[in-house]
C-alpha cells in the first residue's frame, strides 16, 4: 500500500500484511485482538454490535488522545468489523469545502471516512461537514458573486471516524455530532508486553517474557514506540549478538539507541541536564531552555515535555520550567535545598 498522499484514498481493511508497510502490518484487525484499552474496546463493540442489529450504519465516531496510541488502528478496526471499506483522509488536507464534497459524494453506502487530525481542518470544510454528519447531505456551490446557485447534493449513510489529539481545539457544534466519543489512556507495562509479544511473532521474532519487559517498560505507554524498540532489539541482536535475544541484550540495544530505564531518550535527558545543570533547576522559559538543548520551542514543548511532566520529572509554572527533585536523583545529582523545598508540603 503507498503512502497516503491524496485528499481521500479508500484501503482494503482486508490486506493481506506483506502488502502493507510493516507497520500498518502489526495493526490488529478485530476488536478481540485490539488490547490495553479495555473500556474503549468494550464501548466500541456495543456501538458496532448495536448498529448490526438495527442494520444501520454506526453513530459518528471522536477518538481523542496522544499519539500512537491506536486511533487510526481502532477506525481500521471499525471498518473491518462492519465489512466496509475504508477512506482516510487528514484534517490538514482538507482546506476547501470543495475538497471535502468530493471525498464525501464518492462514499458508498456504510463506508467508513477516517478523518485524522480533524482539529486542523479549515473552516469553511467544518461548516460542509456539519451538514453532512447530521442530514448526509453537501451543498455544492456553483458560480461566484452574485451568480451563484447552491445546489443540494444527497450522499448516502456513513460513518465518520475522526481522530485528534487535542480534543480541546474541535469546536462545540462539531464535537457534538459524535454520538460516541472515545479518550485513549496511556497503556500499562503489562498491556505493552502482551503487544510486543504479539509483535514479536507477527515477525517471526523469538522473544522471552524477560525481553518483553525491558521493551515495555522503555516504551512511554505506547504501542507504537513499544513496537519501533522491538524493531531496533532485533537489529542489534541480529548484527551483535549473533541473533540471540534476551533482557540483557535488550537493555544493551537500548542503551546504544539512548533510552534508558524509564523510556527518557537523549531529548529527554538533554531538557533535564540543561534545566538542573545549566539553570539549577529554573525556573526558565521555554525559548531559553529550547535554545540550551538547540532544538526548536515546539520540539521541547510538545515531544518532550509532555511525558516528562507526566513521570513527575517536570513542572509547568507561570514563571517557566522547573526541574523536580525526582529529575536532580535521575541525573545522579544532588537538587540544591531551595529547589527541594519548592515540592516539600506543609
């Protein structure tokens, strides 16, 4: 399957693995296989399972959460267990109600629209949406000025499934034509060794509990990076290990590509350094910090930050980043009294 480049492509949620890229290959293709995300699972199955009975297409569909957490694996899911094909296209692709039209004139009755990034989609294309997730029907526009005639166009039942990682930004009107939502959670270890070790015997690679564990545990609550490590231990232990694999192999690997024993990568570690060495720990603005570590404000605040925060090792404040005392102890280094005493409670 090529790359998806154009404004809407419909895909077989029925290929085969070896025609698709190797990861879309470890994407699990049923609910019963889709693991780590329990209540969403469940959720999701009523709706589907709800919809066969009444053999009517599904409500539209929000799911909302980081990144690689399984958004467009649950859209193909969905399209695969009602047997419908399945459009995908992104927010950022559309920037015309022209554009949107199309895509939503060419669907057939049922089919499933997976529409990524649908934060980041114009304006003009939200209002045509609108219209189009409550009554199946577009509003083409012909001519300019004073001329122009709009013209009703049906299109028949379907089934949009938008994905977002900052559900914030979607506006009321539209995040209300969902009739389910879905919040995906940061995955357990335990959730993400059973996702390695499927992976692992997707490509035939033969992998103990052990090295499962150190690779889901250096994996940030996330299947995707989960099964990018998993690709990275095999490489090494291919090349340096003689095709053995095992925890410490694992940990050696690891250590080589930088992610140490919590998931923190050289980004990671660079934000902290520069913060508890440079600045005694802050506060310090972003700009300032991103200018320390050379690397753009956007890459500090939204790849490193975020999961730094969220294993306590960071801190957001008015008067910029703080460094807490669980990041001086990572580091190996001692946080001075003034700092520790900023988290000490009363």
């Amino acid at each position: 399957m090529d790359e998806i480049n154009d404004v809407g492509d419909a895909l077989d949620p029925h290929a085969l693995p070896q025609d698709q890229p190797l990861d879309s290959a470890l994407r699990p293709s049923k609910l019963s296989e889709f693991g780590g995300q329990d209540r969403v699972n469940s959720q999701l199955g009523l709706v589907i399972e709800a919809a066969r009975h009444r053999g009517s297409v599904p409500e539209h569909i929000l799911l909302s959460g980081p990144p690689g957490l399984g958004k467009t694996t649950l859209a193909m899911i969905v399209a695969n267990e009602l047997g419908m094909p399945l459009r995908v296209s992104s927010g950022p692709a559309i920037q015309h109600a022209g554009d949107l039209a199309a895509i939503l004139s060419g669907l057939t009755e049922g089919e499933v629209f997976f529409l990524d990034e649908i934060h980041r989609m114009s304006r003009p294309a939200e209002e045509t949406l609108y219209l189009a997730m409550e009554d199946f029907r577009v509003d083409v526009v012909v001519g300019k000025g004073a001329g122009a005639t709009s013209i009703p166009l049906e299109i028949p039942p379907f089934t949009l499934v938008g994905a977002t990682t900052r559900a914030g930004l979607l506006p009321g009107p539209l995040r209300d034509r969902f009739g389910f939502t879905a919040q995906l959670d940061f995955y357990e270890p335990a959730a993400l060794e059973k996702i390695v070790l499927r992976s692992a015997g997707l490509l035939d690679i033969h992998l103990d509990a052990d090295t499962a564990s150190v690779i889901a545990s250096r994996s940030r609550g996330t299947p995707r990076i989960s099964n990018r490590l998993l690709r990275r231990v095999r490489d090494f232990a291919q090349v340096r290990a003689a095709g053995q694999l095992s925890g410490e192999i694992a940990v050696q690997a690891l250590e080589l590509y930088e992610v140490d024993s919590l998931g923190l990568d050289r980004l990671d570690r660079a934000v902290l350094a520069a913060l508890c060495q440079n600045f005694g720990g802050g506060p310090v603005g972003l700009g300032t910090l991103a200018i320390a570590v050379a690397e753009e404000t956007d890459t500090v605040e939204e790849v490193a930050e975020p999961f730094l925060v969220r294993q306590g090792f960071l801190m957001r404040t008015p008067r910029g980043r703080v460094a807490t005392p669980k990041a001086w102890h990572h580091l190996g280094l001692k946080a001075p009294t003034g700092q520790s005493a900023l988290f000490t409670t009363g």
